[in-house]
C-alpha cells in the first residue's frame, strides 16, 4: 500500500513539473523582431530651420527668465513692505496681553508670499 501511495506522489509531482516547464520551454523559442531604425528629422535636413526654431527658442526663455525677475523683484519689494507694517504694528501693541488677528493674518500673507518668492528663486 506505501508503495503505491508513494508511486501516485512521485507521478503527481512529475506531471506537475512538466507541465511547469512545458510552457517556458514553449515560450522560450519565440524570437523578437529587431526594433525599426528610427526615422531621420527635419532639423537634419535642413540647419538653418533648425537654427531660426532654437534663436527663437532662447529668445522666449530670456524672456521668460525677465518676466520672472520682474515678479520676483516685485514680491521682494511687497516682502518688505508688509514686515514693515508688522514691525510698526508690533511695536505699537503690547503682544504680551494681545495678539490682534490682523497681525495674525499678516504673518500668514508673509509666509504665502515667501514660499512663493522660494520657489520662483529655485527656477
């Protein structure tokens, strides 16, 4: 009785591995075609396209690159002005007793207005 118990498992596992291995053998004979060669673009054919696109390319990023300086000098100078007003708030009230909420609020528009003058200066 051992014997054929032993013989059924031993069969069991010999179906079941070729079966697992039947379809990675199938699998492994296909081959893959070679990929297309890339098609020739217009910029080598013709230089001077090429050129006018990239001149026009750099003269849009430099004014891109002064609009941005524009705006950030800007927010600098709006930067100022409201620390200003805070420091002249401050120092008129006694914050040890009060806190106005216009203070309160005037510290949350100077740190909006920082991380956005932070992320124009990374680029």
């Amino acid at each position: 009785m051992g014997v054929t118990r032993r013989r059924f498992v031993l069969a069991l596992c010999v179906a079941a591995s070729w079966v697992g291995t039947r379809d990675t053998l199938i699998f492994a004979q296909k081959r893959q075609p070679f990929p297309k060669p890339p098609e020739p673009s217009d910029k080598q054919t013709n230089p001077a396209a090429a050129a006018a696109v990239s001149d026009a390319k750099r003269a849009a990023a430099k004014r891109a690159l002064q609009e941005n300086e524009r705006e950030f000098r800007a927010g600098i100078d709006r930067l100022y002005q409201l620390t200003n007003e805070l420091r002249e708030e401050v120092q008129n009230t006694a914050t040890t007793d009060v806190l106005s909420i216009r203070m309160y609020k005037k510290t949350e528009e100077i740190e909006k207005l920082a991380k956005q003058l932070k992320s124009k200066a990374k680029g």
